[in-house]
C-alpha cells in the first residue's frame, strides 16, 4: 500500500501509528502541505477533499484517517486497534472522535491561517484561540480517561488502540504550540506508555523522511 | 433506550435519524445547549465531554454521534446504514467524517462564540469565517459524490447511510446562515431524496418538542 502523507499532520500520523501497530510495510509520497502541493490538480486526483492523508489500496484510494484505520482492522484485523464488544467499541470510537471532531480541526494548519489571514489576528489571537480548544478538549478526554475502570495501560485495556493513535499525535500538536499539560495526567501516563512503543516512536514526525 | 438531545444540535440530529431509519423508539432528554445545561454538573455525569448527544443504553452511556451510530449498527444491523465490503465501509465513514471533522466544528455555536466573544470578531468576520468552511467543506463533499460510480439516489448506492444521517444535518445548518447553496447540486439531490423519507422528516429540528 502506498500512504500520501506529510510528517507534521497528525491525520498522517495516526494512520503511521496503525500500520506500524499492524506490521504493514507502506510506500510513502509525501505531501508539502505548506506549499500547497495538497491543493493541486495531481493531488486532487488522488482526494477530491485535498487532504492528507490518502491510502492508496491498489483497489481504491481511501481517505479520512479514523475510515483508513477501520478500513485496517476490517482487512488486518491481528492485532486489534478495537475491541470486539459493542460498548468497547463505541468507547474507544468516542475517544478517537473526541480528538478528531473536537480538539484537532480547530487548531489545524488551515484554521490557524484563517485566523491570521482573513480575520486578522494577531499572534497573540491566534495563540488564545489555539490554547482555549486544546485545553477545553484535553480536559474533556483527561475527565473521559480518569473515570472510567475500562481506562488501563492504554485508553482502552492494557493493548494500544485506534484511541491511542488519535491521542498521541494531539499531544505532539500541543507540545508544538508550547500548551500547559500538566493538568492531564493520565493522558500524559498513557503518552508515555505509547511512546515507548517502537510503533509509536517511527511514527513521529521528527523520524520522518520529510521532515525539515 | 433514552438519547440526550437538543432540537438544534447537528450531532444530535444525525443519531435521531439513524434511530429512525433502524425503527427504534427513544425517550428523550432535553439538554438547553444556550442555555449552558450541557456544562452542569448533572449533565457532566452523564457525559464527561459535556456535549450532546448522548445515548443511554441502560448498560452504558454513549457521546459521540458517529460512535453512538456504529454501535447502533452493530447491535441493530438491519436495516443497514453502512454497506458490508470492506471499501464502501470505507467510503460511507470518509464520507461521513468528512461532515464531522472538516465541517461541522469550525461552525456549531461554541465556534461561533469563542470569535465573537474571545476574539472580538464582528458579526461580519464571523459570518466570513462560517461561509468559508460551509463552502470548503462542501465543495469536497460535492466532489466525492459526483465523482464516484457508488454513488446513487443516496450518496452511497440507492438505500441512506451514515453519511446521509450527516449530511442532512449539515445542510440544514448551512440554510440557517444562508449560504449558497447552489453549487452543490449532487449533494442537494441527495438530501431532498433523504427528505423525503419519514425517518428524516421526523428528525428535523422544527419538529422536536424542544424546538423553539
């Protein structure tokens, strides 16, 4: 398989994450999203959203990370990134989607620019918006994982899953824009055990091919 | 089973009719977003991420919209909201995410808020700002449903899915703000054939007994 992918994007890396966690080799095109080269028409035949990333099957070009990684479990289902019964499942989806519909699409690249761009915020406008989301998001998976018994080494069990990989690139995210996490320690606890994970820590931008 | 719900809530809106469409009655609890009753300390104990909906099962409490829909297929499969192969599950997820994470958070009302209120933004700049991500957001969701076979009277083959139970919403919310909807005419098609059908109908936020 082949991952369009661009080494800062946390959609890219959750997807690194659970191909690694899944012993899957992946060929990489990398995606200069600074330089637009996502908004172009070549790319454009790839996803019609002009997002990253996009995993290329052979059979079809699948996008949106969270859809990517079920796509994975369906066709890879050893080792599991969701448990097998229904409430786990809507557990461990809630968690990801916590992430990626509520924290991550406010402080992306694009929404940033936007900020800065055609509202005209200032730096330090952008910076409160940027750290108001990451601390009401952060606080809502902190209350999420320290109340509940199912919460073990990892989100979910003692077993990384697709919770995870959407939580460790959003840490990444946050360390980058110089947020405050000590009020989450049992997110924190679980980064940690995620990064001492060899899955996790290829996945990292800084390891990246591309990476400036 | 009990759904927390609030008649103008897109999140919300997307898991009553997916309980429609599956024929499964619900009790519902109103929870008056402006109001703040989401932020309370009664609903907290409900939902940890202080957002609606919420699904009681009895067993669990569910949040999530797109989680609280999975677990709805899986514990109730008939009638199907996702197809069974492994890359239209992929398709209708994208789909459906592409609503969730690229579009719906940059304009539900705490959004809205936050420029308003924290960042000073006029009631111009923030009409700029919603424009702009209905019209980015749904310009990619026009492109993935008229550029694919799949595609058919819904915007996966010819019976709705989970991306019909988020693009219904969406739209509703962009007629709120009066975008312009007119370069949109594959999505447009789609959610007229949706609105034709009772399950839809029904769920509309004009018709809930909060409604206002």
């Amino acid at each position: 398989v082949k991952l369009y992918t661009y080494f800062r994007s946390s959609a890219a890396f959750r997807v690194r994450i659970a191909l690694n966690l899944k012993g899957l080799a992946y060929e990489s095109c990398f995606v200069h999203l600074p330089k637009g080269e996502h908004r172009g028409e070549a790319y454009g035949r790839v996803n019609p959203q002009a997002l990253v990333p996009t995993l290329d099957t052979g059979a079809a070009k699948l996008n949106q990370s969270l859809a990517i990684i079920e796509y994975l479990e369906q066709t890879h289902p050893s080792p599991a990134l969701l448990p097998t019964d229904a409430l786990g499942r809507a557990r461990v989806r809630s968690l990801s989607l916590l992430v990626a519909c509520e924290i991550h699409p406010m402080n992306n690249l694009r929404a940033l620019q936007y900020l800065r761009r055609e509202l005209g915020q200032s730096e330090e406008g952008v910076t409160t918006w940027y750290r108001h989301w990451i601390a009401d998001g952060l606080s809502k998976l902190e209350a999420e994982l320290a109340s509940s018994t199912r919460t073990g080494r990892f989100s979910h069990g003692d077993t990384p899953s697709m919770a995870d990989c959407c939580l460790v690139p959003q840490i990444f995210n946050a360390r980058r824009f110089d947020s405050d996490l000590r009020p989450y320690p049992t997110t924190m606890r679980i980064f940690d055990a995620c990064m001492a994970l060899d899955a996790f820590d290829r996945a990292q931008p800084s390891k990246q091919p591309d990476a400036e």
